[in-house]
C-alpha cells in the first residue's frame, strides 16, 4: 500500500513539474510574441530522446486567420547547414570524403587558387570563397539575370577570393553551395535524393522538404517582415508586409529546406541516437570546431554555427533567417527548437531562457540570458551597474564583445531604443580598447538625438582606428548638420 501510495504521489509531482514547466514556456513565448510582433511560433523541447513538449502559438497566415498548428510547416532558411553538415559527415564515414581533403579531389573546372580549399574549410566557412548571392536578385533571392546556374558559376569563378584559405572567417552560401555538388559528386544521386533517403526516411520526418515561396508546400506558413520604408517612402510606423523570396534550386543546401518543429525534433533524436551515424565517435568530430591556419579553433563547428564551448552546459546549434533557431545541449540531453514565420524576430535571444525552464543553472550559463533576464527586472539602464556587481561575485562572467553588439542591434530592429542603448553603454564600459564599441554607441547615441554624445563616440571610435571610414563620414553629417 505504501509503494502505491508513493506511485501516486510520484505521478503526481511529475505531473504538476511538467504543467509548471508548460506555464513557464508559455510566459516567455507570450511575451516574446508581444514585444517581437511575432504572428505565430512553432516550440518542441527534446529531452532524455523524448519530445516532451511540442506547441504552437498564433497565427500561420495573418490574411486568413489560420492559426499555427503542429503540422504548419516553416521555412529553415540556414538551418537547413545542419542537415547538409551531417549528409557531409555521413560521407565522411563512408569513406567518399575526407574533410581536410581539397575540394578539387572531387569537384573539376575550379580556379587554381580555389584548387587547395578544403572541405573543412567550406564547412566552417574559413574558405575565402565568393558570395554566390552577390550574383542573385537581390530583394528576391532569384537567379537573377545571368539566368542559368551554368552562367552563374562562370562569372562566379572570375571573382577573386575574399582572403587566402584558412586565413579569416566569413560566413558566405557559396561554401555550400560547392557542398552540395560535392554531395552529388560523390554519390551520384541529387542531394534532395540524398537527403531523404539517409536523413528524413531514416529519422521517420513526415514535414520536411526543399522548397521556397514558389513551391505549393501544404500547411506552409507564409513568411513575413516589418518594413518602414515602402515603395520608395519612408513610413511614419513599420508595416507588416509579405516576404516572398527564392533559393534557386541548386543551391538548396544552404538553405532550402521546411520542416516543423517536431520533424526537427525527431532528427535531432535520430543523430544523438546513432540513427543518422555508425561510428560513435562522428558526431563529436562533427560538433568540433576545425582549425584556421594559425592553428586558433574556428567559430563554427561543422556544419552548425552555434557553438558554445563553456564549463557547463554546452550547446551547439544554429539559426536561419533572422527568424528559427535550433539548440542542442549534449551533456544534459536537452534540445530547445523555435521556429517562427517572422523575419527578424531572433528567437536566439531567447532559446536559453526556454533551455532554463528545464535546467535552471542554464540561464547563468550563458552571460547574455542571464543579462537579459535580470535587466528586464531591474531595466536597461542599470547594465554596467549590474554586471560590475557581478563580475566581482562571479569572474567567469564574460559577456563577449560581439554577441552583445549582436544583440543591441537586434533590438533596435524591434524599436527597443532604450534597452539597446543601455547594452552599447555597456559594451564601451566592458571593452574600452575597441573603436567598434564606439563606432555602434554613437550610432544608437545619435538615432535617439543625443548628437554631442554621438560626437564623442564616434571621435573615440576614429582616434582607436583612424581608417573607420564610416565613422568619418558620419561625424561630419553630424557636424554639417549642427552648422
């Protein structure tokens, strides 16, 4: 009797976690979607090889009320690198392909100096290659008007290398791009043949497919934008406007694909389980950073632009579009997805603090959440205030120069002026010996009309980098202006 009443009261707690943890989600999305604009979002949560939570919030497509459900189906824009990261890996294992291999090994009519790249180097985009995009439409992402991939190709050859191989980093399609025809080279099938017969069958994905705004993809949620500046006018208040863009069929791998949150969570499952690779030792090779010429670790792991390599809790993943992210934290069995169809709404900022409703030590283990977190109690203005505090009850916190950046300007894309102010304010207290604290203060100093402020951020900007052309041509608008 004993043991059934302890069952019960098991089940019980279990239960009353679990609504806990729902509520929890709840809040943050709520929120998120009331200070982002966000029509709707898609969230599954991956726990010990289990999707523990899958839900859908709002509204697929605004013109026709058609509320988000479990089977509307999101652009993955750049996610879709993780599943072209993996087919790489699987023909790694396989023996076809050989990651620091050049890519002339399996690619003919390369440039010469294109010859030595490696395939690690497309794969952590330390290659130096040219943007294929710059050779595409612009506004829609179509071809374009050298009209055929075989043109494209050509001209794109002609264009000189960013920097030599190795050397820098620089996030670009056309890396790839190269990918998927080394896919297709090496296996003599089309890469969406590959892809479904050893990912999506495999992982049993029952939502997931190439397309973009020209395919007629059933439960498809249209993406959107908001937009201050329309046919050629400024607007008094940003309007929510369709997006419509295209991802020429060739060059899909780095970011054709559509899936729901649960698809994605399922493959998630598949790859940590061992479906989607035989070798044991693949995926760690796979979520390891590669290596610049200097020997320093890259940015990227392979395949996956996320890659947060802290004390605890680890986490690789990856965004696409400004608008769905991906996170996996291997040690702690754990995978956060949010898609949303909002370009522009950066779930990223967010992901960890839906992480932290599961694992609570998360929050504090990424500086940026738990920055986020408590300056959304105690307000914006307070940061340097705050994380002075910090710094002197835990030194291992380190904000890091870019991600805050990153994260300013985001809010800025949200008419979050005043926070992203007081995160710009910070990163000049954080990193003082950096012209580009200055350079990003000044601007937010001058966009809120703090012109004699702006002055001096942007004098301190060019006295640290003398050739901050773009801080010269601003401080003199400013100073013609105030003449």
């Amino acid at each position: 009797m004993k043991m059934y009443f302890l069952i019960i009261s098991l089940l019980i707690s279990v239960s009353s976690f679990a609504q806990n943890v729902n509520a929890d989600v709840d809040e943050i999305i709520n929120r998120e979607m009331k200070t982002r604009r966000i029509p709707g979002v898609q969230v599954a949560i991956v726990q010990n090889g289990t999707i523990v939570l899958s839900k859908s919030y709002g509204f697929s497509n605004i013109q026709d009320n058609i509320p988000v459900t479990n089977t509307t189906i999101f652009p993955l824009n750049s996610n879709t690198k993780i599943f072209t990261g993996v087919a790489i890996m699987q023909l790694v294992e396989q023996g076809k392909i050989k990651l620091n291999a050049p890519i002339s090994t399996y690619l003919n009519d390369l440039p010469v100096e294109w010859q030595k790249i490696t395939v690690d180097q497309l794969l952590t985009h330390i290659s130096g290659l040219p943007e294929i995009l710059e050779l595409f439409d612009p506004v829609t992402g179509n071809i374009g008007p050298l009209r055929t991939e075989k043109a494209i190709w050509e001209k794109l050859k002609t264009i000189p290398l960013d920097f030599r191989k190795g050397e820098q980093f620089r996030y670009n399609q056309t890396n790839y791009y190269l990918l998927g025809k080394i896919i297709e080279r090496v296996t003599d099938l089309p890469f969406a043949v590959f892809f479904e017969e050893n990912q999506f069958k495999t992982a049993r994905l029952k939502h997931t497919l190439f397309g973009d705004s020209r395919d007629v993809i059933p439960h498809y949620a249209p993406s959107y934008s908001y937009r201050s500046f329309f046919d050629g006018k400024n607007l008094n208040e940003s309007q929510l406007t369709n997006n419509y863009y295209e991802f020429p069929d060739f060059s899909r791998t780095s970011g054709g694909l559509n899936s729901t949150a649960e698809d994605v969570g399922n493959w998630i499952i598949a790859l940590q389980n061992g479906q989607l690779f035989q070798k044991s030792g693949t995926l760690n090779l796979m979520w390891s950073p590669g290596q610049f010429n200097n020997g320093n670790p890259t940015d990227w792991v392979r395949g996956w632009g996320i890659a947060k390599f802290r004390k605890k809790h680890k986490a690789v993943g990856m965004s696409g579009g400004n608008r769905s992210v991906v996170l996996v934290y291997p040690d702690d069995h754990l995978a956060v997805i949010v898609l949303t169809n909002l370009g522009g709404s950066a779930p990223e900022d967010f992901i960890e603090e839906i992480a932290g409703c599961y694992i609570p030590d998360i929050i504090k283990a990424d500086p940026l959440t738990y920055l986020r977190k408590n300056l959304q109690k105690i307000g914006f203005e307070n940061a340097v205030d705050f994380v002075k505090k910090e710094k002197k009850q835990n030194p291992d916190f380190n904000p890091k120069e870019l991600e805050l950046n990153n994260w300013a300007y985001r809010m800025l894309t949200t008419n979050q002026e005043k926070e992203a102010l007081g995160v710009f304010k910070l990163n000049v207290y954080l990193f003082p010996d950096s012209w580009n604290v200055y350079d990003s203060y000044g601007e937010v100093l001058l966009k809120t009309g703090d012109k004699n402020e702006a002055i001096k951020m942007y004098k301190k900007s060019l006295q640290l980098n003398p050739a901050n052309d773009n801080g010269k041509k601003v401080l003199e608008q400013i100073q013609n202006t105030k003449n």
